[in-house]
C-alpha cells in the first residue's frame, strides 16, 4: 500500500536539500533505513517492508512509500513520524 506525504517548503531549493540530508542521517540513526540519492533532487528511502523516495519540486516535498502488509497496522505512525521529519526539513 502506498503511503504519500507532501510539505510545501521555506527558502531556496539547495537549503532544503541540505536539510534533507540531515533527515537522512535522522532516518538512518533512528530508524536503520538505507538511504541514497538517485538524483540531485531525489533520495531514495528503504528499510524492513518499506520502500520509496523523497522528492524536492518546485516549493514541495513529496514522499512517496510503499509499504508491505506488515507494516500496514503501523501506517498511521509511520505517516506521524515522517511528517514530523518533513515539517523539520520544510522550515528554514
């Protein structure tokens, strides 16, 4: 099941990527995912029954994740979670 999150955020797009990488670090300590970028504007999140991207597109942030049915009983708290990261990054 797809889980898809969007932030609108402050400043210019190369300050929110450095933010980004902070939340990548955020993900990797806290939460063991495996990240990556694919492009400049692209990071690649996965984990456990997790797999997905986080995009940066005009003045948004867009998360999109597949998650296994296991983790489905855990989709509102990873949606909380996540938005959380998300409203770090979208604040300059």
């Amino acid at each position: 099941m797809k889980l898809q999150v969007d932030r609108e955020y402050e400043g210019d797009i190369q300050s929110v990527i450095e933010r980004l990488h902070g939340m990548e670090s955020r993900l990797r300590t806290r939460y063991r995912a495996e990240t990556g970028w694919t492009d400049e504007s692209t990071m690649s999140i996965g984990g456990p029954g997790v797999r997905g991207s986080v995009n940066v597109a005009g003045q948004k942030l867009h998360v999109e994740l597949e998650l296994s049915p296991v983790l489905m009983p855990l989709r509102s708290r990873i949606e909380k979670l996540l938005g959380k990261e998300l409203d770090r990054v979208a604040v300059a």
